[in-house]
C-alpha cells in the first residue's frame, strides 16, 4: 500500500482541475419533488429555513449532484501538468468511479501524450450510464430517508484516474488521501510520517480562491425523453440559439409558423415522454403562463377557459386587450388541437411526422410604446420522463426566442360627427330659420298676459333663475353631468348618433374592415357588412352608434371614453396574394384590431365639453306634430292654417341642482326646402312665404315636469317647405340646442 501511494506521489503527471462539461441546454436535466409529495420522517418544521444544514460548497463543486440519463454520453475534461521536459506518452488512461450495484457505467480509455512542461493541457473523458437496475436496489431505512443530505442510490462519483505509463499502472486520485481498497471503491488513510516542512514552498498570500481537483458527484436516472421542435414546413429541428421574428402592429393578431413536435427516444428507446407543459416566458406584466398541459388535473381546472379546438373563439380570446386599458402588452394563446402525449410518443411515425400545434400572440393598442430592444419573450416546452424514485421527477426544457418587430398597420386617423342620420336632411335649412328668427329678436309673452305661469321674458332669464351665493357645491364637480346646459352648439335628440370615422390603412396590403355585429358602417338603407381599403389609402366610413347612457345601472357616471372604443372597434384581415402565400413569414395573411386610442380620446373629452353632449343621450325628450299627426308628407292650400305642437320632458338622471339652474325655451321654425345654401338666397326664397300666428317662442324654468307650447302656421305662397321645433337649454351665458328628432314635410298648393 505504501509503495502504491509513493509511486503516485512521484508520479510526473499532476491533476489541475476536474470538472463536468456542460451540456446543451435543452439536455439540462432538473430534479425536483412531485406536487403534494411527503417523504417518510418529515417534521411539521421541515419546510422552515434551517441555518445549520449543511450548504453546497460553490468554490470546489463538492455536495453538486450532475444528473446523467441512462444512455446518453456525458464528457469529464480533466486538465494535466507534465512536470517532465520531455514528452510524456500516456497509452491508456480511464477514468474511475465510486459507484453502487446498481449502475453499469461504461467509460472507454484513452491514450494521449502531454507535450514537455506542458500546464492545463485538456482532455475530454467521455462515459454513459449504461443501465438502472431500479428492482435490486438497496432498501433504505426510515430513518435514513428523513436526513436531509441522504445520498439517492443512484448516485455515483468520479473519485481519480487509472493511468498506464513507463510500463506500470498506478491510480491518481483526484483527492489527495485517497486510494482503491480491494473492492475497488475509494478509500482514505492518513500517512503516519509527516511530510518534511521542507517541501512546501513559501507563497504569497492571495484572496483569490484557487481551483483544486475534487470528486465529481454524478447521480444516474432512468432514459429521458429529448423533445424535438422544428417549424411544420421543415424536417430539421431548431437549435438552442434561434430566434423568430414575430410582425407585430398595435392591436394586431400575429400567429406564429405552426411547429411540429417529435420524440427522439435515443438509442436505448425508453425515453417516452410523460407530461409537457407549455409556457408563454417573459411577456410584460406576465413573466411566466402556462399555455398547455398535458396533466389531467391541470386540464379539470381549465375546462371553462379557452378551447383550442374551437375556432369561433379564437378572436373573441383578444376582446378584452381592445376594450380595456391597462393590460399588459402582450398575450399568448396555443393553438394545440390534437396534440397528446400519444400523439407525440408515437414510435410508429418517422421523423417529420411529429404533432403540429401553433401559437398566437395579440398586441394591445398601446404595444408599441411599452415593447422595447424587441422585448424578451419565449416559448418554453417543459417536460419529463419516468423517474426511479417516487415522489421525484426529472424534467427538462427546450425554449424559442420570440423577437417582436413594429411594424405599421391600419389606425383611426380622425372623427366627424353628422348632427342628422340622414344625408338629404333638412336640418341645415332650418338651423339658417332659427338664426334669421334670432337676428329679428321676436319677443315672447310676458308674465302680465297669465298664459303660463312660469313664463318669463328670455332677456330676464339669467337674472331671475340663478340668485348670487346660492350656486350647489354639486355643480363644482366637473362630472359628466355638469356639462348640461354648457355646450354650445346645435344637437338632434335622436336615440344614434351618425360619426364618420376614418381609418388609413399602412400595411403594405389591401385590409378587409368588419364588426362583431356584422355591420361596419352606412345606414339602415344601405348597410355596409364589410368595407375593403387598400394599401396605402385612407376613407371615411359613417358608422351608426346608440347613444351613450350617462349613468349605468348602479347609477355612477360612465367612462364614456370606453364605450365610445367598444362601439367603434373595428376588425381587419389583410387579403393574401398568391404570389405572397410561401413567401416570408410576415406577408402572410395578417388581421387584427384596430380602436381610438383611450388617451387621445379622454384629452378630448376633457378639453370639448360638446364631445361628450355630442355622443350621450340627451338630456330631454321631444316630441312635435303638426295637426296632431304624424305623416311623412302634409299637403295644404295657401291660406289654410295649420296646428303645430311641441312638448318637453327634462330626463330623470339629471341633478335637481343642474335643472334649477337652466331654463328652456320652445321654438317653432319653418324653411322652404334646399334653400339654405347661403344667407343671401335663403332670405330671398323665405322672405313673406308664411306667417306665424301666435309666439314662436317660449321660456320656462327647466325643474317643470312637462314643457308644452302650440303655435298656427300659416303659407302665403306654393312650395316645398319643412317645419320642427327645438328646445334651447340656456345656462348663465352658454345655450345648447336640441332639435326634435322629428320633422314634417308640407307642400303648399294654390287649390
């Protein structure tokens, strides 16, 4: 034994480091406990952090478990010092290892020659565990399972190398103290002679940690599976190292190249894959979501969520990234119709044969501000094969880098709102009426005539209504419902609202525009299903909307931003040209959403008090008839007067506070038809046509359940002429009209 030991202590070859090479990293294997596994002996203070474990050594590796799966070859790169000035031949040199019974490990030895004085010179050690005997293995007793450091019986170590050279074989250990026993297992003994002080050397203190040879710990399992992934048009599969690009617009659906998933078995053929997991990594806001699972629990819990299979869905899994705001940029859904477990181990396809399954990433409307450096999304197929030990599984994983690349795509550049639903309306001709009736300052009864109790005299209205210092603190609040009575302009009280939308297409392809509801745009006349914009080109399509409810069915004020984006989102789809169907993977076909950016359209709402007057319901009903009857068209003779109505109810939401402060006045007006081009030629055609028997106007304070007021009308002349009637809402110095959404078309005959 001591001659053993002092011929390896002369030996010419020294040991500088040993480690175990690194694998690629989708051979990486990783060891943890099965979900709701206890092992035997564990206290009710087993999961408390304990400071006095024993912790892994990071500067030598000792106490690091390297698993190795049955049948595939792992490499040792050991680094050798020749201490000779000449070349040193080594003819046979194999690695040794501290192993149990039950492993079969297969390690062929090398021959090589170290160059003279030579330092860290490398070479690579190849071995691989040829068999598990799982059925023989020792039985471990209770009390050695619930020690926390128990070895697994599986494990094994590097513990030196057998060299043969200048006709001898010796054992170096990669440890000092360290030699064969007559079993062949490791063994220590401490030399009883003390080394001489004179053989060490004197050397500089450094803080530097110096790399010492030591054992590599090394643990065995069962053949695992190796998952292959290559894109479905192609038989090779992917490296570790590729990216896709992945064409994204802001609010567009981008779905990725479909894959094909295959099991290489290896060459022991036992690798069968168990469970696959796919996971959508490092999306904003979402660093990790699990896309698909195989497990059949984890399908129980997601039963009522999205079904790849079903196609009408699809779309519909988006929906909430185009109506909300502040989601996270991005979401990810797998489309895996048919993929199984089976499906995937099957032995009887060849290569290229595998499972197809695709993937879909949607961008928020906002993508582009809150994506940078092309963000650092990956796919993630995490799997496992079969475990020797119960209550562990051994998994691994394979990813795919995802490069998302901005890309420019269909936006709503601009809004025009139409005050009618119409396009022949006749609203323009009586809205220059209703201005000649201001510029002729007609007067309106007075209290003195006891027609109307509240009636009151439209230069004294300011004056009387709002009394100084008794202004509500509710009106302060610049709420929704305070605009009532503020915004200057001219509105219809018509249940929808006609807004010409313009949407410019930037794709580099003709887009086809639709809507849930199946009508994009027009009117009910001529509705329009779908509308096609081609490249490059910007239109405008009318779009019919209800509208906006103030007050929802809790009674809080809607965000009427909100609903005004719900109503007017649109989808699109990007027609594919044949020539451009296997060309690149970003001019295939494209769809999407697009929508009125959130922030630009509250800016407007907040700046505009008459955009949200424009688009909400209005705050009073209307209704008009002439000779108390409604037809689309009224003949009368010259001379022949007519009764005309109209009747006024404030609506329910208002704040009693807001009401007490406006008052309303009731106007009739009369035009001959087109002739409101300009103010010339419409005083020439109106001028003496009719006449007004009675007040055309009126005014009372707005708190007054009903308002009503009845004039005659009387034509002096033939033609085609149109009468309504609207209702002014005057608060302080601002005045909103509210046209009734009813109008009569008479024509005047001499007989």
């Amino acid at each position: 034994l001591l001659e053993q030991l002092q011929r390896s202590t002369i030996s010419p070859l020294e040991i500088a480091s040993v480690k175990i090479r690194k694998s690629e990293s989708h051979l990486l294997l990783d060891k943890v406990k099965a979900a709701g596994f206890q092992g035997k002996g564990k206290g009710s203070l087993a999961t408390f952090f304990n400071p006095y474990a024993n912790k892994k050594n990071d500067s030598t590796g000792k106490n690091i478990l390297t698993l190795v799966a049955q049948g595939e070859e792992r490499t040792i790169e050991i680094e050798f010092n020749n201490c000779l000035a000449v070349p040193l031949e080594i003819p046979n040199c194999q690695l040794v290892f501290d192993k149990s019974c039950t492993l079969d490990i297969e390690a062929p030895p090398l021959s090589f020659t170290l160059p003279p004085k030579s330092e860290n010179y490398a070479v690579h050690f190849p071995f691989i565990v040829a068999s598990l005997d799982t059925e023989s293995r020792p039985a471990t007793k209770d009390k050695e399972e619930s020690k926390e450091a128990s070895p697994s019986p599986f494990a094994f170590e590097a513990i030196g190398i057998r060299v043969s050279t200048f006709n001898r074989s010796f054992f170096v250990p990669f440890e000092p103290d360290v030699i064969l026993d007559s079993k062949g297992t490791k063994a220590k003994i401490a030399p009883q002679i003390p080394i001489p002080i004179s053989t060490f050397q004197s050397q500089k203190k450094s803080t530097t940690p110096v790399d010492k040879p030591s054992f590599v710990n090394l643990e065995g399992v069962l053949a695992q599976p190796n998952l292959l992934v290559s894109f479905a048009t192609s038989p090779t599969p992917l490296e570790d190292a590729v990216t896709v690009p992945v064409f994204l617009s802001d609010g567009e659906i981008f779905t990725i190249p479909p894959f094909r998933l295959e099991n290489d078995f290896g060459s022991s053929g036992l690798g069968s894959l168990q469970r696959l997991q796919i996971v959508g990594v490092g999306m904003p806001g979402l660093p990790e979501e699990i896309l698909f699972d195989t497990d059949e629990v984890a399908k129980a819990l997601e039963e009522e969520e999205d079904r790849f299979s079903d196609e009408e869905l699809e779309d519909d899994d988006f929906d909430e990234m185009m109506e909300h705001d502040g989601l996270p940029p991005l979401k990810m859904k797998c489309l895996a119709e048919g993929l199984s477990l089976s499906s995937i181990n099957d032995k009887s396809k060849s290569l290229g044969e595998g499972s197809i399954l695709s993937f879909q990433i949607a961008a928020t409307h906002d993508m582009g501000d809150r994506i940078k450096n092309g963000g650092n999304v990956r796919i993630r197929f995490r799997y496992r094969g079969p475990s020797p030990i119960t209550g562990i599984e051994i998994w691994r994983k394979r990813e795919i880098a995802l490069k998302i690349v901005k890309v420019k795509g269909p936006r709503i550049s601009s809004l025009t709102f139409r005050s009618d639903l119409s396009w022949g309306s006749p609203y323009s001709d009586l809205c220059h009426a209703l201005a000649i009736q201001r510029i002729k300052k007609e007067t309106v009864i007075s209290f003195a005539d006891g027609l109307d109790g509240d009636a009151i005299f439209e230069g004294n209205v300011s004056e009387i209504l709002i009394p100084s210092g008794e202004v509500s603190n509710a009106l302060e609040k610049k709420t929704l419902l305070d605009n009532i009575g503020k915004s200057k302009g001219v509105y219809i009280t018509t249940n929808d609202i006609v807004i010409l939308m313009a949407v410019a297409n930037e794709t580099g392809s003709t887009i086809i525009l639709s809507n849930r509801s199946g009508v994009v745009g027009g009117f009910v006349e001529e509705p329009m299903p779908t509308v096609r914009v081609s490249s490059g080109v910007s239109v405008k399509i009318p779009v019919v909307i209800p509208r906006i409810a103030c007050l929802d069915g809790n009674g809080d004020v809607v965000e009427i931003a909100n609903e005004l984006i719900s109503h007017t989102a649109l989808k699109w789809e990007s027609e594919v040209v044949d020539d451009d169907k296997n060309d690149s993977m970003h001019k295939g076909k494209r769809k999407g959403r697009v929508r009125i950016p959130s922030r630009c359209l509250k800016e407007m709402i907040q700046e505009h008090h008459s955009f949200a007057t424009r688009i909400c319901k209005p705050p009073i009903s209307i209704q008009f008839l002439v000779d108390n009857d409604k037809k689309d068209e009224i003949g009368v003779m010259i001379g022949i007067p007519i009764d005309v109505t109209i009747s006024a109810t404030a609506e329910d939401w208002i704040p009693i506070e807001t009401l007490k402060n406006c008052t309303a006045t009731l106007e009739f007006c009369c035009a001959r038809k087109n002739s409101g081009v300009n103010p010339q030629t419409f005083l020439q055609d109106n001028q003496g046509s009719y006449i007004w028997c009675g007040q055309v106007r009126k005014s009372f304070r707005f708190d007054k359940a009903k308002l009503s007021h009845n004039a005659r009308l009387c034509f002096t002349s033939t033609g085609d002429f149109v009468v309504s009637a609207c209702v002014k809402i005057k608060r302080k110095n601002n005045e909103e009209v509210w046209w009734a959404p009813d109008f009569q078309c008479i024509k005047v005959t001499k007989e």
